[in-house]
C-alpha cells in the first residue's frame, strides 16, 4: 500500500469517528417531539406537553365563554335600554332647546330619581326659581333666547341714548366751563358777574355812605337854619321893644 492509500484510510477513520461523536450527541440530546407520556426518569415529548396546554386552554376556554353567555343576555338588554334612555333624554334635550313653553323637571325622593314602570324618571313641572313654589314655571330655552334678544336690543336703544347725552353733557360742560370756540364759559361770567355784583356793593356802599353824610350835614344846616330863626326873633322882638320897630318876623 503506498504512503496516500494510508493517508485516505487514516482521515477515513477520523471522518468516521466525528461523525459517530456528532450522531451520539445528538441522540444523547435530542429532542422528542413525539406524543409519549412521562415516566419515571424520563419527561414526555414535547407534542404530548402542547397538547396538555391545549387541553388546558380548551376548559379554561369554556368557563369563560359559558360566563360570557350566560351574561349577555342581561348585557344586551342593559344595553338596549340604554339606547332607548339615550333616545328618550335626547328627546328631551330637543324640546327643551327648541320650545318656548313651560319645562319640566325630574322627581327627586330622598336624594333618589323616582322612576316610572317603563324605567324612565317621572317629570313634574319645574319652577323659575329651584325650591319656590310660588314662581312662575320655568321657560324653555327659545322663550329666554327670545328675552335675551329683547333685552339686547334694548340695551342698543339705551347705549345710543347714552352715547347722545354723553355728547349732550360734554356740549353743555364746553359751555359751563368754556371750550376753544368759547373762551368764557358761564361759571366765569358768573365770576365775571359776582365780580361786578360785589363792586355794584361797594360803589352802594359808598353811596350810602355819602347819602348818610348829606343827611347829616342837611340837619346841621336846617338846626342851624332854625336857630338863625330863632336868633332873628329876638333881634325883632327886641328892636320892638326898645326901639319901637315893626319888622316882618319872617326873613325868609
């Protein structure tokens, strides 16, 4: 045999011997896929565990769907009076937002809504004011739209009005107190005019006061006068009698 025929025999024997370590290790290792059961020492296969789970998944699939059925019924009808409630106060929500007449309210007993057969809360008519009874029933929303409205338009009148005797009073303030067309207003004239009263008064003053010294020095000369009269009696009655002469008594 020559030197390669021993080369080719001795990596055959390698190869051999690898691939004999590969297929130990993997029937050492492997794993089982098939559906054995378990024994002692020895766990089962794997499709055996799925289908375990499965079965496992199944009941726990039943409970609940025997919980779902067994609960929807009443689900379902919650939930078809739901809508029919949700109609109902839909309704509701459209009078009051579309009427202009009298409104009512939900019964209240006891902190809890009073409800009729059918399951919907008995309405009674609803006052203005919460808690009076005395008060006019309450409106819906078109009939307050329709107030708001009113008051608006009143509020624009008087806004105008107000705007007119805003101009008004700053035309007559221009004229009270005087503006660039008027340089007196009438509270200077009036000043102006107490001025020329209060100078009147002095000059009146002064007058009676000349007046009063006329009248006095008038007296001083009418005594004065009838004393002369008096003075010239004497004279008469005295040249009468000692001399005999007749003078008229009056000198003046």
């Amino acid at each position: 045999m020559t030197l390669v025929g021993k080369l080719f025999v001795l990596f055959n024997l390698v190869l051999s011997l690898m691939m004999a370590t590969v297929a130990f290790g993997l029937y050492a290792t492997g794993i089982d896929w098939s559906n054995n059961k378990a024994k002692a020492g020895q766990p089962g296969g794997k499709l055996s565990d799925v289908e375990e789970e499965i079965k496992q998944l199944q009941q726990a699939l039943y409970v609940a769907e025997s919980g779902y059925r067994s609960n929807r019924i009443p689900v379902f009808k919650r939930e078809d009076t739901r809508r029919s409630d949700h109609e109902w106060y839909a309704a509701q929500l459209r009078f009051l937002n579309s009427t202009d007449l009298d409104v009512k309210q939900v019964v209240v007993a006891k902190g809890l809504i009073t409800l009729d057969k059918d399951g919907k809360p008995v309405l009674m008519q609803a006052p203005e004011r919460p808690g009076d009874d005395g008060s006019p029933n309450l409106r819906g929303r078109r009939h307050f739209e329709r107030e708001l409205n009113d008051l608006w338009n009143k509020h624009k009148i008087l806004q105008g009005n107000l705007s007119e005797k805003v101009v008004e009073d700053t035309q007559l303030t221009n004229v009270l107190i005087g503006d660039e067309t008027n340089t007196k207003g009438l509270r200077h004239r009036l000043a102006d005019e107490r001025v020329k009263r209060l100078g009147v008064m002095d000059e009146l003053g002064i007058t009676e006061g000349l007046k009063e010294n006329i009248r006095i020095e008038s007296d001083l000369s009418l005594n004065r006068v009838q004393e002369l009269d008096d003075r010239i009696q004497e004279l008469v009655r005295y040249l009468k009698r000692r001399h005999n002469v007749d003078e008229p008594t009056k000198w003046r």
